[in-house]
C-alpha cells in the first residue's frame, strides 16, 4: 500500500512569539516492509531546519523560527509504501526456556525491559500482571498476543480518562484510556514477564483509504513492539486486539511515549496564552516520489 500524510501542526500566539525551537518526530522509517519514498516539511515562517537521527534510530528534524510571529504552521508531508507484514508464528519457546536467557536480554535490550517516565513497574501493575500471569509452558508469542487482547478488553476507550502526559498508572486507576494508554500498560506487564517491548507512534490509516476515500484523522496511533525469539521485533496493536498490517505507519520507537512525541518545543514571548491545534491527513495514493525520501525542505511566508 502508498500512502499520502499530511501532518499538520497550527500555534496562534496572544503575544508575539521568538526564538522558537521545535523538535520534530513526523518522517516514517525506513525498515523492513516500510519505505519512505518521500517527506518535506514546510514552515511557515523563515526558518532553519536541521536533521539527524536520535538515539533510537529515529529520523529527527529541529525546527528553529528567531523572528517574531503570531502564528506558525508546520506541514509535515510524506509518500510512504507499506507491505503488509506476515503474521508471526508460534516462536515453539516456552517460557521457562526463554527465561533462560533472561542475562543475555538485559544486556542487549535494557532500555526495553526496565521502568521508563510513563511504564513505572508500580505496585498496581504489579498486581495487574499477576492477574493473567503467564504459564510455563505456554508459547512466549502466545503469551504476547493474550496479553495484547487482556489488556484491551479490561478497559474502555475513553479520550477523557487520561491525557498526553498520562502514566499506566492513570488507565489502571480510570478503567479507560486511549492508545497511548493501551501501549503502555502492554509494554509494562511483558517488561515485567521479561519480554523486551518497545513503544512505537505512528499513523493508523483507515480501512476506507485503501479503496482510495480521502480520510481525515484527528490524531497519530500508538502501539508497541515485542522482541520474540527467532522472530526479532514484531508489531501488536492493543487498541485493536491484533497484530499490525499494512494500515501501520511507523514513524518513531523509544522506551514510552516521551522518547517519541511528533512535536515538542519551547518559545519566548512577553505573556499570554497559545493555541495549538493539529490536523492529520492518511489517504491511499498512487503519486510516486523520490526514492531517498529524507531531505526535509521549507517555505517562507
């Protein structure tokens, strides 16, 4: 599948804003299944942009803006090919035999077996993961994908319950959550099974844009990532009780949702409130692109 994403992220200013710094999340990966064919960013105030590559491989953009304004657009826009994953087998690892190499896994995967800001091993999460705690013999994948499903079917989706800077512990103590939330307390109960997980953001393009409907969404999808063995990283989606396909869109990975958010920033101005408001845009295309796909541009108003 081809996708057209329009990323776009709106600030209106009461006072005028200076010395704005931005740092962007916004390019899909290129890795196995997924190519990025294309990606600019438009700004819509003079601006410097430059890009490199965070610590956990993802493609990062700094936006710098030193002039006053009162508003600024940044247009995120990419042309990206998705194929559609295969589903991942039984690994035929029990438990017991992948705890074996529990030592090995520390070392090479710490970051994704130990608490972060937004997956603490709290005591509530402790006593959630004792409550669908896995079995000996029960294959390690298998144990994954009941997790995946128990998660999602103890709580609702509630855009109210939690917000953008919430911990598991927030979905534990509402009983409702977004995907975000749901990815997060995933992640925390196989970290503590001793499963290496890693939280990804990313696009959800619906089901419709493969039929060639224009689709508009109002916000980026969460899920996360399980490392099995013999099979590596494998893509499971909480929110929808199921493993990814071709309608996911990776753009970023890290521990939590800290390590990864689109855009944050910070702007000098003499008071007043801002206004930020975000429109996303997944549409099924034929549009070709350049093959490299990584050099970020600009427009200037």
């Amino acid at each position: 599948m081809r996708y057209r994403i329009i990323h776009t992220t709106r600030f209106e200013y009461v006072e005028p804003a200076y010395d704005s710094q931005n740092e962007l999340r916004m390019r899909p990966w290129d890795r196995d299944g997924q190519r990025c064919v294309a990606f600019e960013i438009n700004v819509s105030e003079p601006s410097s942009i430059v890009e490199y590559d965070d610590f956990f491989g993802n493609h990062t953009h700094s936006v710098s803006v030193s002039g006053p304004h009162r508003e600024l657009e940044i247009v995120a826009n990419s042309i990206v090919e998705v194929d559609p994953p295969a589903v991942p087998p039984a690994t035929g690892v029990t438990l017991v035999e992948f705890l074996r190499g529990d030592a090995v896994r520390n070392n090479i995967y710490c970051e994704y077996l130990s608490p972060s800001e937004f997956i603490p091993f709290s005591e509530r999460l402790r006593r959630f993961f004792w409550m669908a705690r896995p079995q000996e013999q029960e294959d390690i994948g298998a144990y994954v994908m009941r997790m995946v499903a128990y998660v999602r079917d103890q709580f609702e989706y509630e855009t109210r319950s939690t917000h953008v800077h919430s911990s598991l512990n927030d979905i534990l103590n509402s009983g409702g959550g977004v995907c975000q939330d749901f990815a997060h307390l995933t992640i925390g109960i196989l970290r503590l099974a001793g499963v290496p997980a890693r939280y990804v953001s990313g696009y959800l393009a619906p089901a419709s844009a493969s039929a060639g409907l224009d689709v508009t969404a109002q916000a980026s999808h969460a899920w996360l990532e399980a490392w099995l063995p013999g099979l590596g990283w494998c893509g499971y989606d909480p929110t929808h009780r199921c493993v990814v396909d071709a309608r996911h869109i990776v753009v970023a990975i890290g521990r939590d949702y800290a390590d990864v958010p689109p855009l944050r920033g910070v702007y000098r101005n003499g008071g007043g409130q801002s206004l930020m408001t975000v429109n996303l845009r997944v549409e099924f295309t034929n549009q070709g692109g350049s093959s490299g796909g990584s050099a970020g541009g600009q427009s200037q108003q």
